[in-house]
C-alpha cells in the first residue's frame, strides 16, 4: 500500500495513483509531442506515437538501489510487494482514465492540434517503466494480456534480477522486453545498481542467457545507461554481454542528472552525446551490431544487427 504523506508527494509530482500500487505519470516527451514540439527516442526508433503512450509502473518497489535512480529511495526500495493486489483488468481501466485526466487540459493549448488531442484520448501503447520493478507485480502477464486485449502495444522495462519472474511473462509476451544493464560486470554491478537482494547478478546473468529463446517471442532490447567516470569502460566486457544475450536492439543511453540522483551524482557524471556514440562504436567494433539511430536531445543511440534490420517493425 502507498502511505498517504506518500501519495500526496507524488501528487505534488505530477503521478496519478491507481488503485493500491500502481502510478501514471506523463511522459515529458508526450507532453512535447502534444504542443508538436516532437516525440521522444521511441517514436525515432521504432514509430511509437508519444501522444497516444501511458507511462505507468505496477508497483513502486524495487530490489535494487541505483545511485543513478531518480526517484526517492527512502519509499522506493523494498525486496517485493506487501499489501492488497490488484486485478490486472483494473489497472489497465484505471491508468487509461488516470491518463485522460492527466491529458485533458492539452485539449484547450492552442499549439495542441484537435486531432492529435483526440488520438491521445485513445492510447495505443504503455511503457510499463516508470518506476519500480515491473517483474515484481505477481500479475504481470494478466497485466500485459489485459493491455493486448485492448490494441495496445506493451514495453515491459526490468532490471532481470528476477529470471524465473521473465520466463513467467512468457505466458504474455509483451511486444518489447528491455532488460536494463548498467555495469559490464559484477564488482561494478554491485556499485551501481546496488541490489537489495542476494544472487543478484547471477540472476541477471540467466535472465540474459534466456533472451536468444524469448526473441521468438518478443522484441528484445538491451539498455546500457552510461555513467561517465563509473562504467564508460571496459567496452569488450559490454559487448560480451550483448553476445550471451544476442538482443534484436542495443540501447546505449546517457544518465541524466535529473532528480534524486543528484544527492548521490555529480553533473560531471552525465556524458555529451557525443561521448556516449563514441563509447557505443567502440562496443560496436567486437560485435556484429552497427549503430543504425540516435535521438541527440535524449543522449541515446540504437545499435542493431546486421542480420535482424530486415525485422524491424514500425508501430502506427
């Protein structure tokens, strides 16, 4: 259950409580692409309309402790859910609602177009990342089941902590598994992402030797978030990773120096985007991936390859 003192402060944040544990935020990049001011890295890289996406979590806890997280870790960081769950078909009711309103003062901004405002009243896709560990929900492949009922497109972000959570999403595959690697090996992993939980590693390392399998079955992504003076290192032990997984796509992103995280980073720590295309080549040059997009204005370039470009599919 979310405290009350809790909620108000995420309210005071712009989130939209659902239910017992699950929160709607807007994305900043829907809100730009509202004013037509343009989408986010999604949309560049694979089509996603930013109006018409929820950005929503399941739950609010997480077993691990990024120094790079932007959230509040005080009420962030618990080994598992506690408390009443909720029924994959309210949520899904719930954050639809919870987004119109959310959305709805768009509907009088004149540099918000009629049509698209009318669209964004009917979302298409749900980024199923916004804040805690997805795998965490018990439900979650009623939860993407539910949203697939529904048209939507499903991006399901975890950190792969959970191996057995992810073969059980298979059930439901979402249209794209992320699965977020911040260190290219272990000593760094338990700097960074600090886990809450034991055998952490071990357990992102068989979440990875699963993702070749759950490619037949959906999208497969690997975010690496570059932390300048902490990971911006060891570029064969990144790509050594991407070979055990063979994903269909490479995130490689900058952190961003952006709430919480400051108490905890420096500003210095945010590589240029040009710093973080020159860390993805070198990655590039011991695997057979080529960087194939970039979207400068969130530091982040997709890798791909080769054999795969034939499949990528664009969303509408």
């Amino acid at each position: 259950m979310i405290e009350p003192n809790v909620k108000l402060l995420l309210k005071n944040q712009g989130y939209e409580t659902v239910g017992n544990h699950t929160r709607v935020k807007t994305c900043h990049w829907t809100k730009s692409d509202l004013r037509g001011e343009g989408g986010c890295y999604k949309h560049k890289f694979y089509g996603i309309n930013s109006h018409q996406c929820i950005q929503m979590t399941p739950t609010f806890v997480c077993n691990n402790a990024c120094v790079f997280c932007w959230r509040d870790l005080r009420y962030h960081t618990q080994p598992a859910m506690e408390g009443g769950i909720d029924a994959p078909e309210d949520i899904v009711d719930g954050t639809i609602e919870a987004q119109k309103k959310l959305l709805s003062g768009f509907g009088g901004n004149p540099k918000t177009e009629e049509a698209k405002f009318e669209r964004a009243m009917n979302p298409q896709h749900v980024a199923i990342s916004l804040d805690g560990e997805p795998t965490l929900y018990p439900k979650l492949p009623e939860l993407v089941r539910e949203y697939h009922k529904k048209g939507f497109s499903t991006f399901v972000v975890s950190n792969g902590l959970l191996p057995e959570r992810i073969a059980k999403l298979l059930q439901e595959p979402p249209t794209q598994l992320y699965i977020s690697v911040d260190a290219p090996n272990e000593e760094l992993f338990t700097i960074i992402d600090r886990p809450i939980i034991k055998n952490a590693w071990q357990g992102l390392m068989k979440t990875l030797s699963m993702l070749p399998e759950i490619r037949e079955k959906s999208r497969t992504v690997l975010r690496f978030t570059l932390i300048k003076g902490l990971n911006m290192d060891y570029a064969e032990q990144w790509a050594e990773i991407i070979r055990l997984s063979n994903p269909m796509f490479v995130e490689v992103k900058a952190y961003m120096w952006v709430g919480m995280s400051r108490e905890r980073l420096e500003q210095a720590n945010m590589p240029l985007h040009d710093e973080v295309k020159e860390f993805a080549k070198e990655i590039a040059k011991y695997v057979d991936y080529k960087l194939i997009d970039e979207h400068e204005p969130s530091r982040v370039v997709l890798l791909m390859k080769e054999d795969f470009e034939g499949r990528v599919m664009k969303f509408e």
